[in-house]
C-alpha cells in the first residue's frame, strides 16, 4: 500500500507568515535557486545571516530531503529570533508530525493558533494528529474550525470524510468527498476514498465510477485498479477483475494485496494451482498478513481434493498453523484446521480447534455444528439423535418419518392386541423394538465411520483485501507538503 490514503495537511500559503517584508530579494532568489538544484547546506551559508524567511525556506528544504534534525535547527533558530512567529511553531509541528512525535507536533499547533486564532492551516494539521491517535471526536472538532474559518478548504473536508469513515458513519463521509470533490475535481484520491465507502455500502455501480475516475486523473493509481477489481470480483466478473489485478501488479511489483486479490479469483474458477501461486507472492511480499497464508490453505486443501490426494493436507495445515500464530482470533483459520486435523486422525486437535473457532465467534452456527458433527463422528455419545435424522438430507428424513411411523401404529397394534386377545407379547412388539433400536443405535454405529465427513467449511471461501482499510486510512502519516513559507 502507499501513501495514497494519508490524512491530508494544509498545502496553501494562507496565513500565519508575518516575516515575508524581512526578505532581501537577491538573497531570497538565491536561495531559492540552490534549493532547487538540491544545495541546501550552500543555501544554509547565505540563510546563516538571520534571516526569518530565508532560515524558514531552508529549513522546509531540509525537511523535504528528510533530514528533520537540521529542519528543526532552524525552525527552533527562527524561534529564538521571534519567538511570536507563528510560521515557526506550524513548520516546527509539521516536522515532529513527520517523526511522529505527536504531543510536540500537537503543542506547536496549539502555540500557532493561539498566536493566529483565524489560522486555518493549523486547526487542520492538529486535527490530523488528533486522528493519528485515535482522539476522533477532537480531530472533527478541528476539522469543522477549519471549515467555518475556510468555506472553501477542501483538505478538511477530505480529512473529515476520513474520520467519519473511520466511525462507520458512510453518509456523511460521502457528503464530505462529495465536497472535497466540488472543490478539488482534479484529486484522485479523494475519488478514490468515497469509491471505498460506496464500496462499503456495496452500492458498487457508484464504486466503479469513483474508481474509474481517480484512474483518469492518475493513470498510475495502483490501489484503485486493486479495489476496481475487488468490485469486478463481487459481481462475478472475474475477467475484467483479473485484468485489473495484472494492472495493479504491473504498477507496483510488490504490491501484496493485488496478488493476494487475483489468487482469490482464480480460487473462485476453482484454478487453484494458480490461486497458489498468487498466495505465494502475496506471501513472500507480506509475511505478516494472516491471509496469505489462511487463503494459500484453503488452496492447498481443495487442491487435494480435487487431485483426490491427502498430500495436500499438512501443507494446508502448516498454513493455517501459521495464519492463526499471526492472529490467534482467527476463528475461520481455527475452523478449516479442525476440518483438516479431523480428516488426519486427529480429532482431539480437531476438537479443540472447533471450541476456539466458538471461542473467537460464539455466534457463528457453522463452528457449533462442526463441534457436534466431530463429537458423533469420535464415536462419543451423540448430544441430539433427532438432529442426526432431521438435520440431514431429506431421504434420511424420510427414513426416519416412516419407521416412527410405523413404531406408532406398531404400539397402536400392540395395545389393541392386549386389549381383545389379552397377548402380552406378539410380533409387532418385536417389530417396534427394530425401530426404535435402529433410531437410537444407528447413528452411533454410523458415526464411528463417519470420520470429519460433513464438517462445514467456510462459507466465503478466501478472503480479499480492499487496499485501505478504515484503520489504515487514519494511520498513516502527514506528507511534507504542508509546510508554509
């Protein structure tokens, strides 16, 4: 993933510079002239002199080539000239923003907008950092400063839709792109983040033209033929899906999502030699990422099945040994390999996997089921006899319909016969005896063959990545760009 989702810091020169009538024209197009051929230290010598402006040009130079110690030389250098210049303070806060040193980034900020309280720029950034730690409610707080002192800011009303995204409150983070948007048509990623919360919404007509959208204006938008083809991929249309996967890929060679995305297509046309492949590189790109190795598998477990080989199988349970170390709660990961620990012999390991699975997803029925289905299949005691009969396909319904039927007549028979014949025991007794000895016995003596047969695998089959995530559109970080000079 790259920076595309990145909470958005002013990029205006609005505001805030007091020290712009203290500049030497000669001086300012000289320096401004070595920081373009990338002469910062040469730059330095002319800016030395004490110059606000001229120390406020090189510094944003430093901070750009990433060399933050010398930035904040010189930002705290222009504090000690005037420590009432607010461009000072907002520089000063970008840069520990940029280091992630947010209660500095944070009272630098503050400091700024105390000394400008009408600073736009700076409400937005501090806004940013709140977001960065989670501190939501401050973060919009901040934005709508933003936005009363600046109708027209389109970067709060993106980093707004941000954090609304973020709290699950899809409507009015459309309405929020939707004006980011007015106000700045030609910004691809703001398109690109209101095509994921449609996503979200599944409205994925409307998903599609975001996307399609952010693609025209940045041609090189990896992640947005990525989540394109996530799209394609719900509607069934694996082949404009897989063109745009090779697309991203072809983008962004490392891009582990992408890879992770095409594999889970071909899973779907049940190409899973393939499917592999892709999990594979996903996993070599991600080793970090649980489901890589969950989907690669499921991979190698239909796989097996498909070539009718249990080869497969210690394969698929290394992977999923592996998914559930990266992320123990991974109830799915914990139900397929007791599946497969089931079809291995193992049914204590299989037990104890299906009563995690529960465990990590309570209310999931599939995982209780497979519980149950294991315990009748170990040979234990079966918890429900009629769920054996009457959960099962509708010929062992019937099977079992009839001989209670035909148990009841038989004790019917049997009452009249002791009635008017006064017989204790006849035929029809030992008949309803059969019955009830096949209802009862029949699904032990057949659980005990049954293996793991029927244990229900995941309804979804492998899972795909939407490029951003909500968590991951408020942690990444500021971009230099919002310096101010």
């Amino acid at each position: 993933m790259g920076d595309r989702d990145e909470l958005k810091p002013s990029k205006r020169n609005s505001g805030g510079d007091n020290s712009e009538g203290n500049k030497i024209k000669v001086e300012t197009s000289e320096v401004e002239k070595l920081l373009k051929e990338g002469k910062i230290d040469e730059a330095l010598k002319i800016a030395g002199k004490g110059d606000i402006g001229l120390l406020n040009k090189v510094g944003i130079g430093f901070a750009e080539k990433e060399k933050f110690p010398h930035a904040l030389n010189l930002f705290n250098r222009i504090l000690e000239i005037d420590s009432k210049e607010t461009i000072g303070y907002y520089n000063r806060g970008l840069v520990y923003n940029l280091q992630k040193n947010y209660q500095e980034a944070i009272a630098d900020y503050t400091k700024a907008i105390e000394l400008d309280p009408k600073y736009a720029d700076a409400y937005n950034n501090r806004g940013t950092v709140y977001a960065e730690q989670k501190q939501l409610q401050k973060a919009i707080e901040d934005f709508n400063k933003t936005i009363k002192l600046d109708l027209k800011f389109p970067e709060s009303y993106y980093n707004r839709g941000l954090v609304y995204y973020e709290q699950k409150q899809f409507q009015k983070a459309i309405a929020d792109y939707t004006k980011a948007i007015e106000l700045d048509p030609k910004d691809a990623e703001t398109c690109y983040n209101r095509g994921l919360v449609y996503y979200e919404q599944k409205q994925f007509q409307k998903a599609i033209a975001d996307y399609t959208k952010a693609i025209e204006l940045d041609p090189k938008f990896s992640e947005a033929y990525n989540d394109r083809g996530n799209v394609y991929s719900d509607l069934k249309k694996y082949q404009k899906a897989i063109e745009d996967y090779n697309r991203a890929i072809n983008l962004n060679l490392e891009y582990a999502d992408a890879y992770n995305s095409l594999g889970f297509v071909y899973f779907k046309q049940q190409e899973f030699q393939k499917a592999i492949e892709n999990f594979t590189k996903s996993i070599e790109l991600d080793p970090k990422e649980e489901l890589g190795y969950s989907n690669r598998g499921e991979s190698y477990y239909e796989f097996g099945k498909e070539e009718n080989t249990n080869k497969y199988l210690k394969k698929s349970k290394r992977d999923l040994e592996e998914a559930i170390r990266l992320n123990s709660e991974f109830g799915e990961a914990h139900n397929l390999l007791g599946i497969i620990s089931a079809e291995l012999g193992d049914t204590k390991e299989a037990g104890d996997c299906f009563e995690k699975a529960i465990k990590y997803e309570p209310n999931n029925p599939k995982f209780h089921r497979n519980l149950i289905k294991l315990e009748t299949g170990s040979g234990k005691k079966t918890r429900d006899w009629w769920t054996w009969w009457f959960g099962g396909s509708i010929i062992k319904k019937l099977f079992a319909g009839g001989l209670i039927f035909i148990s009841m007549f038989g004790i019917c028979i049997a009452m009249f016969r002791n009635l008017i014949c006064g017989c204790s025991i006849d035929i029809s007794i030992v008949f309803l005896i059969i019955c009830l000895l096949v209802l009862l016995v029949f699904p032990e003596i057949r659980s005990v063959n049954a293996g793991s047969v029927g244990l229900e695998k995941w309804s979804s089959t492998p899972q795909v990545h939407v490029s951003v995530s909500a968590s991951e559109l408020i942690s990444s970080g500021s971009s230099p760009s919002g310096f101010k000079n």
